[in-house]
C-alpha cells in the first residue's frame, strides 16, 4: 500500500531495522514520479487491455518489485530412512524429515505406475513398503535368510476403512472367489510386529555376520580386479597383523 511517510514509519517502525527506514526515508523522491498518474490509495489502478483498448476487470497493483532470497537449501532438506516410525491407527510410515518419516507416494505417483503397468512395483510399494504389518516383518525376514519374499497381505489402511464403514452401521466382509470369508485378524493378534526391535534383537543382525555362512552368503574382497572369497584363516591371519602393527607402534 501506499501510504504517507508519517503513517508508514508509525506502523513499521518496530519491525524495520533503523538502516532501512533511514534509506527509504532519503529515497522519498521516487515518490514524486508518481505524481499525475490516477492510482489510489492501496497501489491499484485501471489498465487497459491494449488489445481491445477496455480496461481489465479488476485493478491492479502497480509499484517497485522487490526480490526476496528464497532460503531453501539441499542441505536442509535432504533425507533419507530405512526403517523408522509409524503411525498408531494407519501404521504407515510418519511424514517429514522432523518425524524422521517415510518417502510420500501419493496419488499421481500411482496413476504413473498404473499407467506403466507396474503391478508389482506398486504392490510393493502399497504394502510391504507401507503399512501390511506381518507382510514388512516377513520380508525383511526373507532378505536376511536369503528365501523368496512372500506374498503381501492385507495392509493396515484396509482394515482402517473397514472399521470406518462398520462404525456407520454396515456389514462389510470379504469374500473369497468361492465366497467363504476371510479372516481378518487386529494387529494386536499378531504379537510382535515391531520392526525395529526384531532387526534389533535378530541373531542374524549385521552384528553377527558369521551367520551369514548358514544361509549361502559369503564375504568376498577385491585381489586385483577380481573378487575372491575370504577364508576364516585369512580373516585370522589379518587380525594378527594388525595387532603386530599396534604392537609395533606402541614399541
């Protein structure tokens, strides 16, 4: 808005610093151009279409743009999670770096992947991903033992919305193809479903790799270019080395 010097000092003076009052105060004669042109008061006045030559529906703002830095940085926003928070009711990752929550895959992301016809991928994405509670256990449990992931199941969201609609007084089952129904159970009946505690307290962690031997893995190292399997022994033989090295520095 336009305003005269006396008011705009009195409503801003408190929120500007000195310096810039000071330099708008000694910068009062750009005023002086606008004197004849027919603007009122809020700093609004009637164009023309240039076009037609009628004037536009409504006024419009006219005055010196000012570019403001807008401080949004890669570093501030970046982020990434494995596991981590969920919600109580949805049981769907959080949302927001703050919350250390999960990457959003709304809407228009999955119109994409059915346009591509990605089934799988979205599958994946809607539940083990997401919020099929036994479905994300079983599959971190499938990845550590080296076996097949299994099917998803039903993910928490459904059974949300089931909940919902029977609040309203209806009778809503699922069917089988041969109509028998199908159980569904309540979280709380399937036990420990704490992702992060199982990782935790699982004997076949990243904290134990000597268990990895049980299930096909083995521990490979670059001689060269090629990769070559690293034996018990030659772990062995390489700790003692190191040792020696300690040994030898200290001496």
């Amino acid at each position: 808005m336009n305003l005269e010097w006396e008011e705009f000092e009195k409503k801003y003076k408190e929120e500007l610093l000195p310096e810039v009052l000071e330099y708008l105060h000694d910068n009062l004669d750009h005023r002086e151009l606008w004197k004849g042109v027919p603007i009122s008061r809020d700093g609004k006045v009637r164009l023309r279409d240039g076009r037609t030559g009628e004037y536009f529906d409504s006024p419009v703002t006219i005055g010196h743009m000012h570019y403001l830095k807008l401080h949004h940085l890669v570093d501030d926003k970046i982020h990434a999670r494995s596991t981590g928070p969920y919600s109580l009711v949805t049981q769907q990752p959080l949302g927001g770096k703050a919350q250390f929550g999960g990457q959003r895959f709304g809407e228009m992301e999955v119109w994409a992947l059915e346009a591509y016809g990605a089934s799988y991928t979205l599958q994946e994405i809607l539940t083990v991903k997401s919020d099929d509670v036994i479905g994300r256990v079983k599959t971190y449990e499938a990845i550590i033992k080296g076996d097949n992931i299994p099917e998803a199941g039903i993910p928490e969201s459904f059974k949300v919305l089931l909940k919902e609609l029977q609040s309203l007084g209806l009778d809503v089952r699922v069917l089988r193809d041969d109509n028998t129904e199908v159980e569904i159970m309540e979280t709380s009946d399937y036990g420990d479903v704490d992702l992060r505690s199982i990782i935790e307290g699982d004997r076949h962690s990243n904290k134990e790799e000597e268990s990895f031997g049980e299930y096909g893995f083995s521990k490979q190292e670059f001689e060269g270019e090629e990769l070559v399997d690293v034996t018990e022994e030659d772990e062995e033989d390489e700790d003692d080395f190191l040792d020696f090295e300690e040994e030898f520095e200290e001496e």
